[in-house]
C-alpha cells in the first residue's frame, strides 16, 4: 500500500517537473517567436503610411523611389529626375496643401467636384511632378501612374545611417548609428571594468587575507543589487555635470557617462567570474612557480592570470553582454542622440534605450512600432552571440 | 657553523664531520596553531649525497622537506623556531629574502606539475623570473637541464609543444630539469614518484642516483625499497620527532630504534 502510494506520489512528482519545464521553454519560445513575428513586418513592407501614393507623370522613367530618395526630395536635396536616373526634369513636388498655387476655390468648384480633372491637368503638364496624395484624392482615371516604393530590406535597416522613425512622409529606419551607439558604449564600459575588474579579483582571490575579503564580496554583491535606475541617477546628478565641465562641453550626458555607469554596472560580473577562475589555477603550479624563485607578482602575471584567462575573456564577455542590453541607466545619461559618435564626447543613442524611449509614442502596428521590434530582434541576436562565444570558451577550456 | 653543533653531529654521524655540511637544522619546532608538528629536530644534510626522509603519513617528514625553501611561509598559522642553515647560513634570520632563497633550492613535488607552456618554456621559466633573458644561453641551459633529467631525447624534437602532452613520468622529468635549470644547490623532493608508474619510477631513480655527483637530494618518501635503492642516508620521522638519523645500509640491517624497526619491516605506517 504504502509503496503503492510512494509510486503515485513519484509519477506526480515527474509530471510537475515535466509541466514545469514544458511552460518555462514554451514561455521563451513564445516571446522569442513574438519578438521575430512582429519585427520581421517591417521588412518587405513600404516605407510610407498606408492609403498615401505618389505619383508621377506618365513619361517618368524612374522605377521606384527609396525612403532615402524620398526624404532627399523633401528636404529639396535632390531637385531633378536626372540625379534618380530619370529624365531631365527638375522635381514639381505636389502636396494637398499647395492646391491653392495652382488653382483657385471656383476652378476647384464648389466641392471639390473638379479636384480629380485639375490634379490630371497638372500632371500632363508637368512631366516633373512627383504629388503625394491620399487615396481619396486620386482621380480615377489617372493620367499618371503610381511609383512604387522600394521595400525595406535588412541591409538599409542595417546600413542605413539615420533614425527618423516619425518622419514624414518618408520615415527613416537606419539602425547604423544606434548598433554603433550600443557598440560604442558597451566598448568603453569594458575598457573601463575590465582593468578595475580584473584588479579587485587577483586581489580578492590571491592578496587581499580572509577577513579583507569575507568583507569585500558582500559589498561587491552589492553592487549588483542597486537598481539601474539608481546607477542613471547617480550619473545623472553626478557624472553628467562633472563630465561636463571637466571637458568643458556643451552637455554632459555623453558615450562616456554611459560608458562609465555601464562599466560600474557591468564590475560586480566581471570581479566574480574572473575571481571564480583564478581560483581554478591549482595550488601545485603556484606552488612550482615560487619554488622556483618567483615572487608572489611573478606569479600572478606569469602563473595563475594565463592559467585562468578563458574565465578572464568570459567575464570580460559577460560583462559586454550586460553592458549590451542595460536601458535604463543609459537611456538617462547618454544623451540619446541618434547620429554616429566619433568620440566618447558625444551623446550616443543606445538600441535598448531607443525601444524603451520610443515604443510608447509608437502606434501599435505601425512601422515605427514594427522597427522598434525589428531592434529587439537585432539586441536579440547580439546578446546569443555574446552568449553562444561564452559557452564555447567555456567548453573549450573544458576539453 | 658553529663548533658545539659541529661536535653533536660529529657524534651522532662521525663520518659526517670532515665534510662539508649542505645544509643543517638545529632546535627546529614547528606549530601548526597550536599543533606542534616539528619536535627539537637537529639534523644535517651532507652535500652530494641522497638523504631519504621516511616515515608513516602524518610524522612531518613533508613539513620538514620544505622548511629548507621555507615553502611553509605559505600556510597561514605557521610557527618555526630553530635555525635552519643552508651552506652555513640561517635562512630563516631577517634580512632574507625568500624568492632569492628558494632560487638556491630546488623542489620537485608529489605530482607532475608542469605550467600550461611548451615544454622549453617550463624548464626556461626558473631563468626568466630571475631576469634571465639572454636567449642563447637560454637554450644552453634547457638543453643542459633536459640532459640531465634525461629527457633531451625524448624531447628534442617537440620542446615548442605543451607540456601536457607528455606522459606522466615525463612530466616529471621536466619538473626536476625545471629544478635543476637554476642550478639549486639543494634539491627538495616530495615524493616525486608516488604518482607514477613502476618503469617511470625506476627512471626517475635511476636519475635521482646520477644527480648525486653534482647536487645535493633530499627525498621523502613511503617507498622503503625506493629509500634503500636510492638513498646514501636515511631518517626515520615519527610523530613530529626525528627517531632515527644513520647511513641507509646501517639503518636498513641494523636499526637502532624498535619504532624504525617496525617501520621498515612493515610492522606499521
């Protein structure tokens, strides 16, 4: 009875544990498939809001019109078809708004009746229009034709250089200078925790005596409990101002304010693996190093930091890795600029700190939505790879 | 040295007195905290001679290997009183520094501990902490080191390749040229074969016995054959004291002490 009992109680058991596990990676499958279902919309989709069309002249040559092209025409950057591979015609850009140029209220008539004929009229004119209308202003027969617009590939989305999600008419999603924003960043955070890192843990696992570091490890723990909107605080109050007029800027919140918080931020990871690994060097190679005559520095540099430097490089990865997708304190000392830095002076506009910022202003379903998840998708796929090479380290050091 | 010791030995060793002495203890305790580990040992090491250190586990014959490299600094909690002399010179009297003194002293210890380096870079390592650097003389010494520990032929052909590439009883003979590379004037050995297979044992033996002419061993180990293959002196530790101290071959046939009797007939230990 009783092991009748036992039996039931172990096929429970197993069955807790199996749905347990089954939920967790159904969870994690969920939000990843989630996260791709949503951001991969923006790609293969046109750049432009839905029901708006452009329209040229029936004897434009011109193919398609990028994002990129269409922003240049609006800012009159590009002024003639030429410079698009087209005709020699300078650019007539037509809105709603210009209706009053070119004809007036009675030609119009009274309501709008004549609307569809005249915009016709105007587009047989002129063989360089380019009219941005809304759907219900297209004539029916159009004496133009609709240019298409190129789809959003991975490689503009990628190489693109500016973000201008909101935009109009022609939003921009180059992502260039937030990946080199986050890059920027999280290099400089490593360049900063990885020596001060390294430091404490040869010092906690090789100099400092029990009782120094039965006293340091807590307060290194702690470290990695304060919240990250505390660390931006403290960067925002402190390091923004001080960085400020130490390089007598025009604002502080810069790549190296982010850099310095991330680097404070990414220290309690780094000092507990790297310490973790020097622990692994045995005691006999120490112990064969100062028989020799080495001195206890010796040692260290020649002995037990070589022997424990895959732990080192995964610390150093890990530490990236947290570094990568930290938001909050970022997004408030960086300055969220979104052009490519070309020193640690510059405000710098990270990819998690752009979801963050963003994502409430954008409409649900839209492109910029679609573009804030297709970034999700992109941090995504930098924090596997960042995880993946620490696993392989990992591995390689066990085999 | 001093001349009463001189005479305690002379009595105790006659045969010992006329020559030069390589290395001595004298009054020497030691504590783990509160544990005495090291009772009154006076001792004497003869220079080129192979002194075995014997003993059940536990009696500090270990302990006692490594105060002469003082490698017992590195236990936290440790306490020495005595003097210890190294070609007449106390090791452990201020003033000395510990990185030169373990530079004169060689040690092999219990298992093959090679670095994570090629195999030039381990017997080359003792230099280079010294500031050794010139290269050619560099290769001279590996080479010469690895003569002596009789692994040069073994390993002419692969001295850039990791050492761990090499099988056991190799490692270890790397391990004693790495020692002998700094030409120590006294070599320390912990057990250096108890990890090892039978025909590697005898190999490192066969070279314990050849190093003899030029430098100073002093062996611990739980072997008795191995004592009485390769040692010239034996000492017999029990409990933290030194029961016994005489030439090997007298102290094999005719031990003076019951406890070295039981020991080395394998009555207990």
């Amino acid at each position: 009875m009783n092991r009748k009992r036992l039996k039931i109680f172990e096929k429970v058991f197993g069955a807790v544990l199996f749905s347990s596990s089954t939920v967790t990676s159904l969870t994690v499958l969920f939000i990843i498939v989630f996260l791709f279902n949503e951001g991969i919309g923006l790609f293969n989709s046109t750049p432009v809001e839905k029901k708006y069309q452009f329209i040229v002249s029936n004897n434009n040559t011109v193919k398609e019109l990028s994002s990129k092209q269409l922003k240049d025409i609006f800012n009159y950057d590009i002024t003639n078809w030429k410079q698009l591979g087209g005709s020699n015609d300078s650019i007539l850009l037509f809105t709603i708004n210009d209706l009053s140029t070119y004809f007036t209220d009675d030609e119009l008539g009274a309501n709008f009746e004549n609307l569809p004929s005249k915009i016709n009229e105007l587009i047989k004119k002129n063989p360089g229009i380019l009219a941005y209308l809304s759907d219900k202003y297209v004539p029916q027969h159009l004496e133009g034709h609709v240019i298409p617009l190129t789809k959003i590939s991975i490689k503009d989305f990628v190489t693109g250089t500016e973000w201008y999600p909101t935009s109009e008419p022609a939003p921009q999603f180059g992502v260039l200078p937030l990946i080199l924003g986050t890059l920027w960043v999280s290099f400089g955070a490593i360049l900063i925790a990885l020596p001060l890192g390294l430091a404490t843990a040869i010092f906690m696992a090789e100099v400092a005596s029990q009782r120094l570091r039965n006293i340091l490890k807590p307060v290194i723990e702690l470290l990695a409990g304060i919240p990250s909107v505390v660390y931006g605080f403290f960067g925002l109050v402190v390091l923004v101002p001080l960085i400020q007029q130490l390089f007598n800027l025009p604002v502080g919140e810069t790549a190296l304010a982010g850099s310095i918080i991330l680097g404070i931020m990414a220290l309690p990871t780094i000092i507990t693996v790297s310490e973790d690994a020097l622990r692994t060097t045995p005691t006999s190679l120490k112990e064969a190093s100062l028989a020799l005559g080495a001195t206890r520095w010796q040692t260290i540099t020649r002995v037990t930091v070589p022997y424990a430097r895959s732990g080192i490089t995964a610390a150093s990865i890990l530490g990236i890795g947290r570094a990568v997708g930290e938001t909050m304190a970022v997004l408030m000392v960086t300055g969220n600029a979104g052009v490519i830095p070309h020193t640690f002076l510059q405000p710098v506009r990270t990819i998690p700190a752009t979801i963050a910022a963003e994502l409430g202003e954008s409409s649900y379903g839209g492109l910029h939505f679609k573009a804030l998840f297709a970034l999700g998708i992109l941090l995504f796929l930098i924090t596997l790879i960042i995880n993946t090479s620490v696993e392989l380290i990992k591995s390689r050091k066990r085999s | 040295m001093n001349l009463t010791n001189t005479l305690e030995i002379q009595e105790t060793f006659p045969d010992i007195a006329d020559e030069m002495l390589k290395a001595q203890t004298k009054d020497v305790n030691l504590y783990y905290k509160d544990f005495h580990a090291l009772k009154n040992i006076n001792f004497a090491i003869k220079a080129n001679t192979v002194t075995a250190l014997i003993g059940p586990s536990g009696c500090g014959k270990s302990t006692f290997l490594r105060l002469f490299n003082r490698m017992n600094d590195l236990i936290s909690g440790v306490k020495i009183t005595g003097d210890v002399l190294l070609e007449g010179e106390n090791i452990y009297k201020k003033g000395i520094v510990v990185d030169e003194l373990r530079k004169s002293v060689g040690m092999v210890f219990q298992k093959p501990n090679p670095f994570p380096k090629s195999i030039y870079e381990n017997v080359a390592y003792g230099l280079r902490v010294n500031g050794y650097d010139h290269k050619d003389s560099i290769d001279e010494i590996v080479e010469r080191s690895l003569k002596q520990a009789a692994l040069w032929d073994e390993v002419k052909d692969k001295l850039k390749k990791s050492a761990y590439e090499l099988s056991g009883g190799q490692q270890q003979r790397l391990c004693i040229a790495r020692a002998l590379a700094i030409e120590p004037s006294l070599i320390l050995m912990d057990e250096p074969a108890s990890a090892l297979d039978p025909l590697s044992t005898s190999k490192i033996e066969e070279l314990i016995y050849d190093l003899k002419n030029k430098y100073t061993i002093v062996i611990v180990t739980h072997n008795m054959q191995q004592a009485g293959r390769v040692s010239d002196y034996t000492a017999f530790f029990y409990l933290g004291e030194l029961i016994e101290y005489d030439k090997t071959k007298t102290m094999f046939i005719n031990p003076q002490n019951i406890k070295t009797q039981n020991y080395i007939t394998g009555r207990f230990g």
